[in-house]
C-alpha cells in the first residue's frame, strides 16, 4: 500500500506535530463554538473534532446530536478557519458528513473491531476523496486493525492515518485503555509511510495522565496528537474527565517536546552506530545464553519423562519469581519488565518440555 502523507497535508504549523482537538461530544451550538473560538487563539490546532454520533456502552446516555451538530461544525469553520473532523460508523453517517462539508472522516475503536462495520463505511466511500483516520481496535489485535486500514484503501482513500487510542483490559491499570506501546509501533515498522497519531484522552481517561502520555508518543515518533478540549468540561455531557479546557490544553502543549528523526548524512547519527553495535553484540550474548538455558531445560525435560513428574512445579515457580524479583531490584531493573521476562522464559520451558513429554 502507497499512503499519501495525511500529516503533511492537514498541518499548518511547520515541523510541530500535528494537533486535533475539540470536545468528545457536540452538546450544543454554544459549547462547540465558545470550544473552537478558545481553541482558535491557541494558534496551535490543525483539525477541530467533535463526536456528532455517540456510540455509547448503555442506552440513555448522551448519544450526539446527529445532523444537527453537523451544522455547528458549518459555523466552526466559517468563523475559525478550522478543518473539521468527525467520526463514522455507518454509510449514512458518511453521506451526512460530507453532505455538510467535513474535512476529515475517522473510523471508532469499535468499528474497527467490526469488518462488516467498516467494508460498510468503505463501499460509501469509493469514488470520494476524503482523509480517513482509522482507530485501533479496542481489543488488541494488530491485524485487525490492519484489516481496517486495508478495506479503507481498497475503496480507494489513500490520505489515511492510524489513531492509537489504546486497548481495553480487564483489570486494575492506571489507564482507561492500555496503551501497549508496542502495538502502534510494530504498526509503523510495517507501513512506515502511513501517518500515526496518538490519542491520549482515551488512553488515560484523566487529565492527569495525558501530558506524559503525549510526551511519549512523541518520543515515538508519531505524527500528530488528538486530544479533548471543552470550554466548560465540568459541565460535559460525556468523558468530563478527560477533557482540557482550551487554555489548560495550552498549558500542556508549551511543555512538550517535539523530537527530531534523524536522517542518513546528520553527524548524530554517527554516535548511536557507535552505541547500536554495543547493544547488538548485548543482544547476541543474551540469546546465546537463552540457547544454552534451553539445552537445560531440555535435560530437565527428559529427565521428568523419565521419572514420570509432572512439568509444572508451582513451588519452583514461585521461587523463580521471587528470586529473580529481589535480584532486579538489587540492579535496579523494573520489576514489571523482568516479571514479563521470567513469564516469556517460563512459558518456552513449558513448551520444551511438552514437546519431550509428548514425543
């Protein structure tokens, strides 16, 4: 796939990273104009989105305005000058939105995660030129959000971009939605022309966690940020929780650091060649020793089928987490990452050892 660059095309503002903003609804001609009219002043945003269809958990909660709104988001760019954005769920919505002049469609978390959903939007969309961002899926599952993307540029669009919005997880977590960071770059590393926006309102769920989450998207090297804005969001029909008011989202904006991509020929590059090689030679010494480990646990293997035990042994288990616990805090290791480690080593073991078992 061959993607136009969507960033290049929406940002007015040089090499910053690009900004959508606006609030998760469109509650009223009021909020939305006094929302774009504080956010105008930033100097700062790109594209101004609003939720016009809710896809809501449970009936009886705000669900959007529909076409209406769709009229506010006429105003909005008439008095601010602003692109505007909005997301679709189904081939009537599409109609709609460009019936009425938005700039830029987005496909949901939870179309994504549903390919009649999307070949739906995708069919209303052949023949028209229009940008199309596409959200993960709230599950986490790489291909089907490359199943979104395909389905979309099979019908034609070739400005699209993905938004990462995070993963739903069942569980205690800091986070609304799990970012699983590795998700969105695997994503990049595949189609590294296709344009990469976070969005950390939805990730986080709370204000107090966007800041260092959109610092770390872009130390990732995404493209743009979309993040929430209402002039009163106390009063915000939906997700108050997460939303800025304009000027606290400008607040938030001066402290973050845009990162450059280095390029062949920059001097800088020259130091980290130095650095990589250290680390490749560090990473072929440890899967050197993930070899010699594993001829171990093939030993232990046989000598279990040999002695009739079983393959896991929940004390031995339990010791390996706990040793290894105290020997990365006496590093200064995370413990989160070693515990990840020790499950990756424990579940090879396991699968070793099955195959001699069952041989």
């Amino acid at each position: 796939m061959k993607f136009s660059p969507l960033s290049s095309w929406l940002t007015s503002h040089g090499s910053q990273a690009l900004l959508i903003s606006g609030p998760c609804g469109a509650e009223s001609r009021e909020q939305v104009l006094q929302t774009a009219q504080g956010l105008s002043q930033l100097n700062r945003v790109d594209l101004f989105r609003a939720g016009v269809w809710k896809p809501r958990t449970r009936p009886g909660t705000f669900e959007g305005k529909g076409e209406e709104a769709l009229k506010w988001l006429q105003e909005v760019k008439t008095q601010f000058g602003f692109k505007t954005t909005v997301e679709v769920a189904t081939a009537a919505h599409v109609e709609l939105a460009l019936k009425y002049g938005v700039d830029v469609l987005w496909i949901g978390a939870r179309s994504t995660a549903n390919p009649f959903s999307v070949q739906e939007i995708a069919d209303a969309l052949k023949g028209k030129d229009v940008p199309v961002m596409v959200k993960n899926p709230v599950q986490a599952d790489l291909q089907l959000w490359i199943g979104a993307i395909e389905r979309v540029y099979n019908a034609g669009i070739t400005k699209l971009a993905a938004i990462h919005r995070g993963f739903h997880f069942y569980g205690k977590s800091q986070y609304r939605n799990e970012p699983v960071w590795q998700i969105p770059i695997e994503l990049r590393t595949l189609f590294p022309e296709l344009s990469l926006f976070c969005d950390p309102s939805h990730i986080c769920g709370n204000k107090e966690g966007i800041p260092s989450v959109a610092q770390k998207a872009l130390d990732l090297g995404m493209d743009g940020l979309m993040i929430e804005s209402h002039y009163q969001p106390e009063n915000a029909l939906s997700d108050k929780e997460q939303q800025f008011t304009p000027q606290a989202l400008g607040e938030v904006l001066a402290h973050l650091v845009q990162r450059e991509q280095l390029h062949r020929g920059d001097k800088r590059v020259d130091r980290l060649i130095e650095l990589r090689k250290i680390i490749d030679q560090i990473d072929e010494d440890i899967l050197n020793s993930v070899q010699r480990r594993n001829r171990i646990i093939e030993q232990i293997g046989l000598y279990k089928k040999e002695h009739n035990i079983s393959i896991f042994q929940l004390e031995r288990w339990q010791e390996i987490l706990r040793t290894r616990a105290g020997w990365a805090e006496h590093l200064g290791l995370s413990l989160q990452h070693v515990e990840k480690l020790c499950q990756l080593l424990h579940e090879e073991s396991i699968r070793l050892q099955n195959a001699l078992m069952n041989k």
